[in-house]
C-alpha cells in the first residue's frame, strides 16, 4: 500500500470491516467465557510496556516535528498546543491505551495502510500482529483514520466510516450472541466519544513515527492538514482525558 497516496474509501472500509471482526470476536470471548483477555493471553503487549516503547518514539519525534512545523506558517497554535502536552506524553498514553470496560478487547494497536494488504476486490487482511493489545476498539480506528486517510476524505466521511465500523463490530458481535448495546450498555454515542480520545492517541503514535512522513509534500500537507483539525476540534489537550 503506498502511504504518500493514502486509501480510498472503499479501502477504508473493507479495513474498518476486517478490524471489526477481529474486535467483535475477541470481545465476545471475554465476555462469554468470563476472563480479562490479558490475563488469558499474557503474550499481549501490555500497558505498561506499550507506554514506555511508545513514549521513547514521541520523546524522539517531538523534536523532528517541530522543526518541521517551524518551517512552516500559520501553525503557531498548534506548535504551541503540542508544547503544551509535551511533559504529559506519557501519562497520557497510558491513559488512552488503557483497556476500559466493558468494551476492552483485543486490538491490532499498529493498525494504518502499510499493514493491511488488499485484493482486487479490494478486501482486506491485516499484517504484522507484534503490537496486540488489550485496549479499546477506537484506538484501531482512530490510528487508521488519522495516520492513513487522505484529507478530503477523512474530513467528509468520517462519520460515514465510523457507523460503518460500528454496524460490522454490532453485527458482528450479534451473530456471535452478543448485543452490545442492550448486554453491555454500550452505545453509538460512545464509540463516537472514545473515538474522540483515541484520535490523540493516534497522533501520538504519528509523532513517533513522525518522520514516515516528513520529506513527501503529499504527506507532510496531510500531517499539517491533520495536526491543524485536531487542534480546531479541540483534540490536542490532556484535559481530553
């Protein structure tokens, strides 16, 4: 998949619809066999370790972004938004990456375009499973949209593409016996609040990566494009937390 062009909706959605299987499927294992899937499963990359790996990768791309950033007019506030955060990097992913019930589950938690591989027909199967967390179904989501999505289209169909995942990890889930909604409580509204906090997450992890995207106008627009939206969303602030 080449990252400076970003997915097509259609790509988008056939990866929100293979994500949401692998969220309704584990979820439904915990929930009907009664255990916290990090305790079944202690291969999965836990919070703590997760907090400290991605915290050396933000501490080392704080800096690049910022030097990019200066370089560049009309991004004061947001230079200044991310000063703001910069001693709190770490408490706040911990707190993002931290599984919240009900709805904690498995996630791929490295989920953007150079893992997932496409056919012709443009389903999806996801790659590289070495970062599998116990955390929350939109930091998968949110980490997609943000790091993989072409501007125009991540700011039109956002919502589109969020009750799509939302009706594949609902429909999901009912065919395995699970109604999320009337079980668990959970709620539309509250995939689109978590998918709020976990928009800061993902652009942490951005930042760790930051430099995949520096060097291509195409993709350093899409980060300036990015990080500007995120700030007029009122999305880059601990408070969010």
């Amino acid at each position: 998949m080449e990252f400076s062009r970003g997915l097509t909706l259609d790509q988008t959605r056939s990866a929100l619809a293979a994500v949401a299987k692998l969220h309704a499927l584990s979820l439904v294992m915990k929930v009907k066999e009664g255990t916290p899937l990090d305790k079944k499963y202690p291969f999965l990359f836990q919070t703590a370790r997760a907090t400290d790996s991605y915290q050396q990768l933000v501490e080392r791309g704080l800096p690049q972004l910022a030097q990019f950033l200066e370089t560049r007019h009309g991004h004061t506030s947001v230079m200044e938004a991310l000063a703001r955060l910069k001693n709190d990097t770490k408490e706040l992913i911990s707190a993002l990456l931290a599984p919240s019930e009900p709805i904690a589950l498995i996630t791929h938690t490295d989920f953007w375009c150079n893992n997932l591989l496409f056919k012709d027909d443009n389903s999806c199967r996801v790659l590289d499973w070495q970062m599998v967390t116990y955390s929350k179904p939109t930091n998968d989501v949110a980490l997609l949209l943000v790091s993989s999505v072409p501007t125009e289209l991540r700011r039109r169909h956002s919502t589109i593409l969020l009750d799509h995942y939302w009706k594949h990890f609902t429909d999901n889930s009912l065919q395995l016996g699970l109604d999320i909604e009337v079980e668990l409580g959970y709620k539309r509204q509250d995939l689109q609040n978590d998918f709020r906090r976990s928009q800061l997450l993902a652009l942490l992890l951005c930042i760790g990566s930051v430099d995949v995207a520096l060097g291509d106008p195409v993709t350093e627009q899409r980060l300036l494009d990015l990080l500007q939206d995120l700030h007029d969303d009122g999305i880059l602030t601990k408070d969010l937390i």
